[in-house]
C-alpha cells in the first residue's frame, strides 16, 4: 500500500478547515472562525470609515444606515449563518455601528442604536437569525424532506452552545417558539410572517439583555418608535439620537468614576441628574413653561422616558387611550 503512493518531496501542509464553495469546511472539533473573523473585522473598519464621511447630516444618516444594511452585514457575517461564532462579535459590530451613527460615548447603548434608530439598519444577530431562517424556509419550498430532515437534526441537537436568544425553541416539528406565546413553523409559515414574529420575539429580548435605567418595566415597539423618529426632522433626529440610545453623561455619573469631577449642576449648583436637568434644573423654566402637556406626560405617565424615550408596546400599555401631546 505504501509503495503505491507517490513519494512527495515537500512538505504537505494539514490544514483543519479549508473553504469549499463559498462555505467552511472544518476537519477537526476546534473552533476556528478562521476567514470569518477576519471579514467581522474588515466589516468593523468599513463602518468606522463611514464615520468620517464629508456630507451633510441628513445625507450622511441616510447613506449609513443604508450602506450598513445592504453591504456591511452580509459581508461581515458572511457564513456566520452555519458557523457559531460567539456574542462578543456582535456586540463589536454593535458597539462600531454607534459609534459610527452617534459619536464615541461609552453611556450609548449599542443594542439600542442597532434596533432603534433607522429602519434600515437590523441587528446583527437578528440579521444572522433570520439567514438561517430564511434558508430552512427555502429549502422547505425546493426540497422538503431534507428540511425536515435538518429541522429535526437542530432540535435534537444537546451541545453546549445553544444558538439564539434564550427562551426561543426549535421543535423538531419544525414550529419555532418564543416568549407572550409567539410562534412561527419555519418550515410552513410565510416568510414574511416569520421574520415580523421574529422581530416581536426580539423586543422581548432586547428587554431580557438590557440593564440599565428607563428599560425593563415596558415592552418596547421598535416598529412604532422607528416610525416616529423617522417622521422628525433631520435636525430633531441629531439632537434626540443621543436620548434614544441614552449616550448622555450627567455630572453625578461621571463623578462616579471620575473622583475630580463634581456632581453639582454647572448651571445651579444642584446634584447633576437626569430628572434634575429635564424636570427641574431653573436654566430651563421658560423652555418648560412652553410645553406644559410634555412635563406633565414626564411626571405623570412615562417618567422612564426622562432616560430613555422610546415607544412602549401599544398593546401592554396601560395609558393606550391617551394621546400624547405633539412636540
Ligand atoms: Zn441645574
């Protein structure tokens, strides 16, 4: 048997996972992310090259959020829909992204940015979920044992990283369910039922990830708080992006970290606070005196909207027959 091989006089290099058509095939158990690591990286410098753009903000803002959805997350995470590669890359091209759409301020939240800012910019892991949806959903159409057959392979499946966001379930049925109920079967559904179910499915976990004040007591409708934002104007939408992704500082948190820093309010000398500059700080007493309706919605009706102004869930909100006063 030996002397039937050619006898090689350079070395062969052993590779453990090589490109075959366009996808990763790997020889060995390790995980090796290889080429995809490389392009999240690449998909990283894009987006911060986007940042310094030379056009107008309006301009600007569109062509982002537009480049970002039809280039930078398909190139990014190209085969990560069949290869896992861990959370701390999402959250890298999260935290890129925006910085790229607000400025570099540690408080903003990328999670925030990546689902509430343009509707033409979705989460990178939701965009990754829903590619590996759509597959399943495709190859339902064209060869329909063989989805079954890989459904039924991923809901068997018992290794210890489990891929999505926790509480949503794979049935070996082919019906995907999440939290309040929610359910699709991606193997039947319409695929446009099936991404919008998987969108509500993310609210809840955009919820459950979070941890910070202004988020958690609601559930939040990224649908309704994007058409709203969109129908402000460019310069409304540059100066309440920050308190959409909650970025702003005040003086009482940076003194927290920041031992030389005080906590007082430049303006009256009172403690610095989220509440204290919109509700109370006296520099904006006339300001306040002109919208009488909005002071009284923040006191009264959604004081979480003082750190973060986002739209709760019409249908889990208790106050759905008030109308809130146009701004
Ligand atoms: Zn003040």
């Amino acid at each position: 048997m030996q002397g039937d091989l050619p006898e090689f006089t350079e070395d062969v290099a052993v590779l453990s996972c090589v490109k075959d058509l366009g996808e990763l095939v790997h020889y060995n158990r390790s995980i090796s992310l290889g080429h995809i690591k490389e392009m999240i990286e690449e998909g990283i410098h894009r987006i911060q090259r986007i940042e310094w753009l030379p056009c107008d903000l309006h301009r600007k803002a569109l062509f982002i959020q537009t480049y970002i959805d039809q280039n930078i997350w398909p190139f990014a995470l190209y085969s990560c829909d069949t290869t896992y590669i861990g959370q701390k890359h999402f959250d890298k091209l999260r935290r890129a992204t925006v910085n790229t759409l607000v400025g570099h301020w540690h408080n903003a939240s990328p999670m925030l940015a990546c689902n509430f800012l343009s509707k033409f910019l979705m989460d990178p892991f939701l965009y990754t979920l829903c590619q590996c949806i759509r597959i399943i959903r495709r190859l339902a159409t064209v060869q329909h044992d063989l989805a079954v057959e890989t459904v039924q392979n991923a809901a068997t499946y018992d290794g210890s990283r489990p891929f999505g966001p926790v509480g949503w379930e794979l049935n070996a049925n082919g019906i995907v369910s999440g939290p309040d109920h929610l359910q699709f079967d991606v193997l039947k559904d319409p695929i446009k039922k099936i991404i919008n179910t998987c969108r509500e499915m993310w609210n809840h976990h955009i919820i459950a990830s979070m941890d910070r004040k202004g988020i958690g007591d609601f559930l939040l409708d990224s649908r309704l708080s994007l058409r709203v934002y969109a129908k402000c104007t460019e310069s409304v939408q540059q100066l309440t992006k920050m308190n959409v992704v909650g970025g702003f500082q005040t003086q009482s948190m940076k003194a927290i970290w920041h031992k030389e820093t005080s906590e007082k309010c430049v303006f009256c000398g009172e403690c610095d606070t989220r509440d204290h500059r919109l509700l109370h700080c006296p520099l904006g007493t006339e300001i306040r005196s002109q919208y009488p309706d909005v002071i009284d919605v923040l006191h009264n009706m959604r004081p979480e909207w003082i750190y973060i102004c986002l739209c709760p869930d019409s249908m889990k909100w208790p106050f759905s027959s008030v109308r809130i006063p146009k701004l």
